[in-house]
C-alpha cells in the first residue's frame, strides 16, 4: 500500500506536469519536445544542452519555468572574454580589506535554482575548472571557499557542438542534448499570437508549485524501484555501445536518475523500459540521432508494462531524411578511414542497418528509394571487399 510520502511524491509530479509543464506547452509553440524534457532534468537533477540558432525562446523557457516554481533564475550570454566575476560573482570588497577572500555571490549564478548559459561552449579556461564543478557536482570552489550550491539543473545552449578537447568534457556534464530550432513555416501564425500574448503578460501562472517542492521530489528519485527493467535497460545501453554510441559507465549509471524521473512525472514508483526514451538524448554528434531513435523505440516498443507511459515514450515524428544522408555520408567518409579495423567496420555495419531500417519509415517515397540505394551501395562494398 503507498504509504503517505510516496503519494504526496506521486502528487508533486503529477502536479508538475498538470500546472507547469503543459501549461508551459500552451504558451510556447513547437516546443514540447525541450520542455518535457526540461522537467525530466529538473526532477532527475541533470543538466540539458540546447543545439540551436539564437532567436529560438531558450532563454524565455528557463524564465518561464524559473518563475511558475518561484525560484531565482541566473541567464547569462558567455564569450571568450567572459570573467569568472560576472558568473560567479566578485571577492567581497569589505572583507578583501581585512585579507579575507570570500566570494559576493548575490544576484549570480551560486545563489540561482535554475541557470541557463548561453553560447557555453564559448568558456575560456578561467571559468571551465569552475564550471565543471558546478555542473557535476553542484559546488563552487575558488581558493579556500566551497560553497553548496541550491541548482536544480543548468541549461545550456550553443549553434555548434565542440570541438576543442577541453570542451568536450565541458559538454559531457550535460546528459542530454536536444535540438532548438525555429517553428516550422506552416506554424509561424501560432507563434506570433503566442508571443503578443506572453509580450502583453497574458500568461496564466496560477501554480502554487515551489523549488522546494521539486527538491523534495529530488530526495524522492531513489525510491524508485528500477528493478524491473534493469535488465532490459543493460541490454539496450550494449546495443547502442555496438552501434557506435559512446556510453561509459558513468554515464549509464547517471542516466537511471532521468529514467526514474519519468516514472515519477508518470505517477509511478516503479520504472519502466518505456522511460528509457529519454536515451534518444544521449548523441555527441547530430548524426547519431537517428540510429540512437531507432535503437530506443525498438526496445521500448517491447515493453509490456503496465501504468502510464510518458508522453515522449510514443513516438510520433517520422525520419529525417536530411539527417539520414548525413549520417550515411558519415558512415562512407569513417569507412574509409577505418577499413582496417574489424571492430571499427562492425560498429559501422550495425549503424547501417539500423539506418537501413529507419528509411523504410520514410512516407516520401522519392526520397526514400534514393537512400535505400545509398544504403545498398554501401552494402555492395563490403560484400565487394570480402
């Protein structure tokens, strides 16, 4: 029987998604995708990277979440010229005259419930130490201070992913990683009646929702009983492994937070292998979107499960063939640096046929029928080479 404090975190999560997160959906058009995701990484405690133009309501999405929870919000655009100071805060000038270095970190980013950094991949080494602290374990440390910090989660953006080694750990501290882009034409219409209306402050924010609420909702992650679809959960991280999709441990073991995170938006304390849709979010690279969507919906299209399913479990988009092509354009240009690496070629084999199956999902059939014969053409070369 659910005892008091598990229903009370059942209600915080539905409560979440009833009074923040659809609601959230109403005023921003085309943006359901970040914003289920945005909740799943503010109970799961995991921060999000948004790849995407400016222009796209990244920024107006964390202020909007930040204000229906009540919470303090930091937004900040990084350069290259960025100093510590303007992120975290200056030394205290009253107390520097008595030789003491204590940070003044009113009004910044140690003080914020939620953060969204814009252009993060823009961080010079003065401020990358500091930030991968930050975002993994929820600290500031300069010089002697470390002070705890109340986030709730980090949101970053960026139009390009890294390419400097240095950036590559700082974009690692972000689990998952989606797309932001411009409303589709036919939608333009929506978009601009949604945004005279936030412009006039014509948003409902009738929410009784607090930070501490989702905090407590937090403290709630490990109760959930995982159990269940480890197994499965374990298989489909080896499968993603084989096809190409870097997934260390540490990663994997981090991920069980967002799917425990799902279960608790669905009402549940019980995971299931539906939940792991949030590991089509995983990608280093936008060509592994694909065959990482299709890897996902495969497993959790088995699962058998009983209970509410998060609404991202169902997919409903068809294939891209714009990142088709580019991802078998990235499989030729890999195959001809790897033929001489057998565990290489098979990882490329298996991204094939995933991608071989993805395209028969295509409704057009004149694009269809072209990369079906990429596909083949490929095929021919390695049975060509045996």
């Amino acid at each position: 029987m659910t005892d008091a404090n598990e229903s009370s975190s059942l209600d915080t999560g539905a409560r979440l998604v009833q009074e923040v997160l659809n609601p959230m959906k109403s005023t921003f058009v085309g943006k359901d995708e970040v914003i289920d995701l945005l909740g799943v990484c503010v109970v799961g405690g995991e921060n999000l990277f948004l790849l995407g133009p400016p222009g796209t309501a990244k920024s107006a999405l964390v202020q909007e979440l930040t204000r229906r929870l009540e919470g303090k919000t930091f937004d900040y655009l990084l350069t290259r010229f960025t100093e510590p100071n303007e992120v975290f805060g200056p030394f205290d000038i009253r107390k520097l005259r008595a030789g003491d270095l204590v940070t003044n970190i009113e009004g910044m980013l140690p003080e914020a419930d939620l953060v969204f950094l814009d252009e993060i991949l823009n961080a010079n080494s003065a401020i990358l130490n500091s930030m991968l602290m930050v975002l993994n374990e929820r600290v500031f440390r300069r010089g002697k201070e470390t002070i705890p910090l109340p986030l709730l989660t980090v949101i970053s953006a960026s139009n390009h992913l890294p390419e400097d080694e240095a950036l590559c750990a700082l974009f690692d501290r972000f689990l998952l990683r989606v797309r932001c882009d411009n409303v589709p034409d036919e939608r333009l219409e929506e978009v601009l009646g949604a945004g005279w209306r936030i412009d006039a402050g014509m948003v409902d924010r009738g929410t009784t929702l607090s930070v501490e609420d989702i905090r407590s909702l937090q403290v709630k992650l490990h109760e959930v009983d995982l159990g269940p679809m480890r197994q499965s959960y374990s298989k489909l991280v080896l499968d993603l492994r084989h096809a190409g999709i870097g997934i260390s441990d540490r990663r994997a073991v981090k991920l069980q937070r967002l799917i425990a995170a799902s279960a608790l938006l669905c009402g549940r304390t019980e995971a299931a292998l539906s939940d792991c849709w949030v590991l089509r979010y995983i990608w280093d690279r936008q060509e592994q979107q694909e065959v990482l969507a299709s890897l996902v919906d495969e497993a959790i299209g088995k699962d058998q499960a009983e209970g509410v399913k998060h609404p991202r479990a169902e997919r409903k988009d068809s294939p891209d063939p714009e990142i088709l092509a580019r991802d078998l354009q990235s499989i030729e240009e890999q195959l001809n640096s790897t033929e001489s690496d057998s565990g290489g070629q098979a990882a490329l084999k298996e991204h094939l046929a995933v991608l071989s199956r993805r395209c028969q999902w295509l409704a057009d059939s004149e694009q269809r029928t072209y990369l079906e014969g990429k596909i083949q053409t490929l095929w021919n070369r390695w049975e060509g080479e045996q």
